[in-house]
C-alpha cells in the first residue's frame, strides 16, 4: 500500500456549476422542497471528488430523512419558540414593563439548541459518510457539546480574545475523540498552548485596534477613527483566515485513527487568496446583477428618466438643464408601469439574485477551498488501515433537522 497516501480532488467548475444552478432552480420552483435533494446531490459531487489513495468518499444520506427531519425539528421549534417566548415577553412586561429582558434571555436560550443541533448535524454527516466500503461514525454527546461551547465562548469573551485558542483546541477535541471511523477511534492530540503563533498575534492585533478606533470614534468624533477602522478591520480579518489555516495544520497534524496519522500542509497565501477573489467575484457579478435590475426597474416607474425633481428628492445636485428642443405636439407622454407589475418584476429579481450568490459561491470558494485542502493532505501509516473493520449503521431518525431548522452546522 506504501508509505503514504495522497488525497486527489477530482472536481471541476464547470461540472458544478450546472449541478449547482440546477438544484437550486429546482429549489426555487418548488418554494423550498427541493432544497434536501439539492443538498444531497452536491454532497455526493464532493464526497466523491476528495479521494484519499484515489478511492473516493461516498455520502449516503437520503434526501426524503432530511425532509421529514426538518419538518419533526420545525415542530419542535415552533412550540419551543412558541410557548417558551411568549412566557418569557409576558414576564419581562409583567415585572420590567420592557421586552429587552425577554429578548435577551430568549437569545441565550436559542444558543444552546444552535450548538446542540451544530453537533448533531456532524454526527448524522458522518453517519452518512464512507470510505473503502467502511462507515464513519460519531458517538452521541450533543448537549455535552452544546454547555461545552457556551462555558468556552464566556471564558473567550471574558479574555477578551486571548484564550481562542484554548476554546478551538477543546471543542476539536470534544468532537474528534467521538468521532468513529469503522472500529477505529479517532483521537486528538496536541496542547492548545502550542497554537499561539503570528497568526494568533495578528488576531489580537486586529481586535484591540478596531475595538480603540471604535471607542474612539464613538467618544470623540476623531475623523481619523474611521480610517483607522478601515485598515484594523482588513488586518482582523486576514487574521482570522490564517488563524483558521494553522489551527486546521496543527490539528490535523495531531490527529489519530489507530496506527494511522495525518499530515495536512494547506498554504495560507493559497487560501488568502481563493476567499479575497472568491468574495470580490462574487460582489461585482452579484453586485452588477442587482445594480442592472434596480436600474430596469427605476426607469419602468420613470419612464422618462431621473428628472430633476426625482434627482432632487434622492439628495442629488442636478448639473445644467439640457436646453429644450420642442417635441412634436402629439408626442405620448410615457407612461410608468403599474405597480403589481413592478411587484411582479421584484420576484424574480430577488430569486436571481439569490440563487446566483449561492453558485457562485461553490464556484468561487468552496470548490477551490476544498481541492486546496484536499491535496495537501497525506495519510501516513496507511498499512493500519487493513486491521480496520465494519461498524453498525447509525439509523439517525431525524437526519441533520435541527441544523436545517436553525440553519447551521450543515457543510456544503
């Protein structure tokens, strides 16, 4: 078998591109239904694109489980966010005369099912997901997960930043060690105090300058508060992608499935540079796309164009009228469109606006970001693999319902 197997990534642009524009025509038609075949046709697409030593994973989630999952989780949500909030409104009105209290409490209450539902959606992910005929598998410990990310978030927040990497380290390894490859155990090793390097350096760097140039502004009114923002917000955020790319390194790295390890070497400036391209030919297609249809639009309310008193309602200087040319006496004045038919012609344009973005944004990003992570990854020791067997089949009644409900935790 070798020393080493190299992951292959079999995908191309074009392939899912009319996959993608597809499903999600499909979806629109159908007003939504459509959506869990979307999801898992594109899942198959990439599952079998990433192909460890050339054998390609295999997804075999169903689309009708979905359905029925989302809909079992949309019933459940509905009481909860039903019954529980309305108890909460008439208690804040009841004792604060204010519905800030009821909000508030609403929100942390929300979060502990976002982060139950997270881990949920991963574990019915793997329960679906195969590789070599043999079935990847995740132990229950949802709601361990869900106090688990709300104690770590408090802890980050009260540090102000500091302890990220503490938080990333331990909920990995939370998810990692449960997570089942046939008979084998995954397991994360490593120590969260070796992830703070440049990246974490320039995290921080990034928070506690927009923090100081926002209070600034905020206090003060300094001009230059903005322009500070400007260059601490770009910084916050090429941090936080090269955060993300050494931490996946690093525990990737210190990752076990029995005798067999992990080598992943994904390069930052690769990855910098997909998501600032894919995010900039996203906006101007996007953009344009909706520039072009609120400008069709303006002009069918406007037939005759912006006139003066228009330009001067939207705040506008009109520069030197145009001198008159005389008309003909029976020329038709243009008529604006009825407005069920601008209605009518916002539909559409909304819809396309979407559904574009969403392609788009399998073409742009995550097609390359999945190929560039999955070519540089290697798994050593693949000889371990043969004293790997079978695991039983997690049937998973509700499928990934509460992560679709709440719109979470679902990749691709």
């Amino acid at each position: 078998m070798g020393s080493a197997l190299h992951t292959e990534f079999a995908g191309q642009r074009r392939a899912l591109f009319w996959l993608a524009l597809r499903t999600a025509l499909l979806t629109v038609l159908t007003l939504g239904i459509y959506r869990f075949w979307m999801k898992t046709r594109l899942r198959r697409y990439y599952w079998s694109s990433v192909r460890p030593g050339g054998v390609p994973l295999e997804y075999a989630g169903e689309p009708l489980e979905k359905l029925l999952g989302f809909l079992v989780a949309v019933v459940v949500m509905a009481f909860y966010l039903g019954v529980v909030n309305l108890v909460l409104m008439f208690a804040s009105f009841s004792l604060l005369n204010s519905a800030m209290a009821a909000y508030a409490i609403s929100f942390a209450g929300v979060l502990p099912v976002i982060f139950y539902a997270s881990y949920r959606a991963r574990r019915y992910i793997l329960a679906r997901t195969r590789w070599r005929g043999l079935r990847f598998g995740m132990v229950p410990g949802a709601w361990g997960y869900a106090w688990r990310c709300i104690a770590h978030w408090m802890v980050t927040l009260l540090s102000l930043g500091l302890l990220l990497p503490r938080q990333t380290f331990w909920l990995e390894k939370y998810r990692a060690d449960r997570t089942r490859y046939g008979s084998a155990a995954l397991e994360q090793g490593g120590s969260w105090r070796k992830m703070y390097g440049a990246a974490m350096l320039h995290v921080l760097i990034g928070v506690f300058a927009s923090l100081l140039f926002l209070i600034v502004g905020l206090n003060g009114g300094e001009p230059g508060a903005l322009w500070g923002l400007c260059l601490s917000l770009p910084w916050l955020l090429l941090g936080l992608i090269a955060y993300r790319v050494e931490t996946f390194r690093y525990l990737t790295n210190h990752k076990r499935l029995g005798g067999v390890g992990f080598e992943a070497a994904p390069r930052l400036g690769r990855v910098a540079w997909i998501t600032l391209r894919g995010w900039l030919g996203i906006g101007l297609v996007v953009g344009g796309l909706a520039t072009l249809g609120a400008v069709a639009i303006t002009f069918a309310v406007h037939p005759g164009g912006f006139d003066v008193e228009l330009m001067e309602e939207m705040g506008i200087e009109p520069g030197e009228a145009e001198p008159e040319t005389a008309e003909a006496p029976d020329a038709p004045e243009p008529q604006a469109l009825p407005d069920w038919v601008v209605f009518a012609a916002l539909i559409p344009l909304y819809f396309a606006v979407f559904t574009l973005y969403g392609v788009l944004r399998h073409i742009f990003l995550t097609l390359p970001l999945a190929r560039h992570y999955a070519e540089t990854l290697t798994l050593t020791n693949p000889d371990a693999l043969e004293a790997i067997t079978q695991r039983a089949r997690d049937p998973f009644a509700e499928a990934e319902g509460f992560a679709d409900a709440l719109d979470v935790g679902a990749a691709f």
